[in-house]
C-alpha cells in the first residue's frame, strides 16, 4: 500500500514542476501585457515632483526596461539560487513579505476549512437522516440559494449586520486601533472573516454530504445493519456516514481553489493582512516578483490540496489506487 501512495505522490509531484513553470511564466506575460506602469505605482503621488533622471534611474533599477523575457529569466536564475526578487509593492524581499503574511493566511484558511467541514457534516447528515422534514427543505433551499453567492457579497452583509449593525464584531484587521497584538485581539477579529470564509464554501459541501448519505443509506451493509435491529443513530453514523466520506474528502480537494480565491477576496474586504491580500497590492503595481512568487504558492496550494485529500481517499479505501 505504501509503495502504490509513493507513486502517486511521486507522479503528482512530477506533474506539478511544469505546471508551476507554466504558471510562472503566465504570470510574467499577463503583467507584461498590463497598461499600467510599475514606475507609477512605485511612486505613488511622489511620482508628480520627481524629475525625469530621477524616474529614469528608478527603471534602469529596478529593471522595468528590460524585455519582459529578460526579467523573467533573471527572476528564475534568482528562484534557483534561493532569491525571489524584491516587491516593488511593499519594497522589501518577496521572502521577508511573504513569511510575515502567510502565517496569517494559513491561520485565516484553515479556521475557514473547519468551520466549512463541520458546518457541512452536521448539516447534511441531519438533512439527510430526517429526509423530507422542515431541516432538510431549509438546508436544500439555502444551500442551492447560496452556490452563487460570491463571499465578498457575504462579507459586506455580515460587516452590515454583526459589526455595524449589531456592533458585536469587529470591522477589520488583526486588532482594534491602538491595541496591542494578542490571541485574544486576533480571535476577536478572525471570526468575521472566517466565518464568512467557511459559509461561503459550505453550500457544495452540505449538499454532496446529504446526497453521498442518501446514496449510503440504500446500500446493502446498511440494510443489512437496519435488520440487526441496530438504532438507527447507529446505523447512519457508524456504517452510512464512513461511505459517504469517501467522496466528501475528494470534493474538499476539490474545492481548495474556490477557498483560495475566497481568501483573496475577504481578506481584501476585512483588510486582513494575509498573502491574498498581498496579491492585490501586487497586481495593481504590477510587481512582477510578488505576483510570480504569490501565484506558484497558490498553485502549490491547489496542487497539495488535491494530493492530500487523494491520499487520504487511498489510505481510507485503498481500492481506490488499485483501480487507478
């Protein structure tokens, strides 16, 4: 079994080289292709009293003259020597911006994922058990309403409602104004924007979760377990629900780009300072060495999204990389 996960580990990561590669290079051509001017955002409103030698120098620094190819292959030859350039954005290394703002990302994320999974869980399960009932309608209705909802939809309603309206939340940030950085400062502030996070992905989830368990629920074991005479408490979470998790974990893979483009937009709402955030920044300057470094990492965030959850599918029913 073990061997039979190391080639599929193996061959994914064989895959995913190139397609970062590709990645990468998209990423030059699209900024090159932008018709705004790094030197302008690089500025800001300085760039009206600076004279001409002084913007001429600046481009001749920072590269902006250079072909576009040209500054792709000095960024690579920088990747492989461990250097990802400097953003011209935050104007510090692109390793310093991002080692400061993806722990708080992946803090963010991973709140999100968890509030999703067990939002989705509970709710499907209870939908699907008690099939037909007012709960089941109510979850169906809501999360086919939801599909089409974008989270920063959700993120402005929930700033209306729980933090303007309600004053229980904060806006946005890590912290309150002038307040000093603590767990219980970032746990207050995390919740909005997590929450609006989780919800959003959670429509997908709840419906495949009450769809896999009705299927499980047909299936011979669980017949065969109802004519033991086991509750039925016992039937659905201990030989229905395993089913149909199987799926579900495929399906979180699955959806770790829709939760990556997500976390983009909240955080840009909620002003949380996280790489997604970062991503904004990165493209209205046009910094070709923060949107490179930030769109491989996403793609790698996708790409080991996907592995995981195959592999957590192959360790749960190892039928699975047998067949494939």
């Amino acid at each position: 079994m073990s061997r039979e996960i190391g080639l599929l580990v193996a061959r994914r990561l064989a895959f995913a080289v190139p397609v970062l590669g590709i990645v990468a290079v998209g990423v030059f051509l699209l900024a090159a292709a932008s018709p705004f001017d790094p030197v302008y955002q690089y500025y800001g409103v300085d760039i009206f009293s600076a004279s001409d030698a002084d913007i001429a120098a600046t481009r001749e620094r920072l590269g902006l003259d250079d072909g576009v190819f040209q500054q792709l292959g000095r960024w690579l030859s920088g990747v492989l020597s461990g250097d990802l350039g400097t953003s011209r954005a935050f104007r510090q290394p692109v390793e310093q911006v991002v080692a400061e703002r993806l722990p708080w990302t992946l803090l963010l994320v991973s709140t999100a994922l968890v509030v999703a999974v067990v939002l989705a869980l509970v709710a499907g399960t209870v939908a699907a058990w008690r099939q037909g009932g007012a709960f089941d309608r109510a979850v169906t209705a809501i999360g086919h309403a939801m599909e089409g909802i974008p989270p920063f939809v959700l993120a402005l309603v929930a700033i209306a409602v729980f933090a303007l309206g309600l004053g229980w939340l904060p806006v946005a940030g890590l912290t309150d104004a002038g307040a000093a950085l603590s767990v219980g400062q970032v746990a207050r502030h995390l919740v909005l924007p997590a929450l609006v996070l989780g919800v959003s992905q959670t429509p997908w989830l709840v419906l495949h979760v009450r769809s896999s368990l009705l299927g499980a629920l047909g299936e011979d074991h669980v017949t065969g377990a109802r004519a033991r005479g086991l509750r039925e408490r016992t039937v659905v979470l201990r030989h229905a629900l395993p089913t149909a998790l199987l799926p579900f974990v495929t399906l979180l893979g699955t959806r770790i780009p829709e939760l990556v483009t997500g976390a983009v937009l909240v955080e840009t709402v909620f002003s949380w300072p996280g790489i997604a955030e970062a991503v904004v920044t990165a493209a209205l300057a046009v910094d070709f060495p923060m949107l490179a470094a930030l769109s491989v990492l996403a793609t790698a965030a996708v790409l080991a999204g996907s592995l995981l959850a195959d592999v957590a599918v192959a360790l749960a029913d190892p039928r699975v990389v047998a067949d494939g």
